[in-house]
C-alpha cells in the first residue's frame, strides 16, 4: 500500500516566504527612496525662494547683494538654510558690483537637475 503525502514541507514554505519577503522589500526600498528623494528637492526649492526674499530685503535696505549668504543671518532670515542630504550650503555667486547674483542647488531627481534662482 502506497500512502499519498500532500501539501508542503516546512522548508518548501520557508523559502517561498523568503522569496516573497525579498521581493516585497526590493519593491518597498524603491518607492520610500524615491518619495525621500521628492521631498528634499521639495525643500530645497523651498530653501532657495526663503533666501531669494532674504536677499531681496537685503538689497533693498544696503543697495546691494552680499558677497556671501552668511551675513543674512539673523537680521534678513534666521538662519540660512542649508542642503537636507549633506547639510552644506547652497550655490551663491555675487555677481555685477553686487547688482546680481545666481544661487543654486542640486536636485536628486527632478528634471532639470540645477534649480537655480536669480535676481529679478
């Protein structure tokens, strides 16, 4: 009499839930990484139009651009936002005898990768 055995085996359920529990978070890492990634480009836009006002009072009051971002701060905005990922300073550039200047960060994702505000 031969006996017929169904269904799985401890180890054939093991290494199916091991599969599945990769798979799932190859699939998961991906989409946080990305939705981290949209939210520091996010701050970043949002960094550098808080310090395009801060420049533009700035100018208002001494007639001219700063030769850096440090001497904003505290008077023209609290304190000078910096990169969410490597916590340095943006790109700043006084330019034309302090009539213009060019200020810039590096997105992660979004297209184009420079974001750059200028003078108006």
């Amino acid at each position: 009499m031969r006996v017929i055995k169904k269904g799985f085996t401890l180890v054939e359920l093991l290494v199916v839930m091991a599969v599945v529990a990769v798979l799932a978070a190859m699939t998961l890492g991906r989409s946080v990484t990305g939705n981290l990634e949209k939210g520091r480009d996010g701050r970043r836009q949002t960094d550098l139009e808080a310090i395009r006002s801060a420049l533009e009072i700035y100018r208002s009051d001494l007639g001219t651009y700063p030769v850096g971002t440090g001497s904003l701060s505290p008077t023209y905005i609290t304190t000078v936002p910096t990169d969410p990922k490597t916590n340095g300073g943006y790109a700043y550039t006084q330019g034309g005898a302090g009539k213009t200047y060019n200020l810039c960060a590096t997105r992660e994702i979004t297209t184009p990768l420079a974001y750059c505000v200028t003078n108006p």
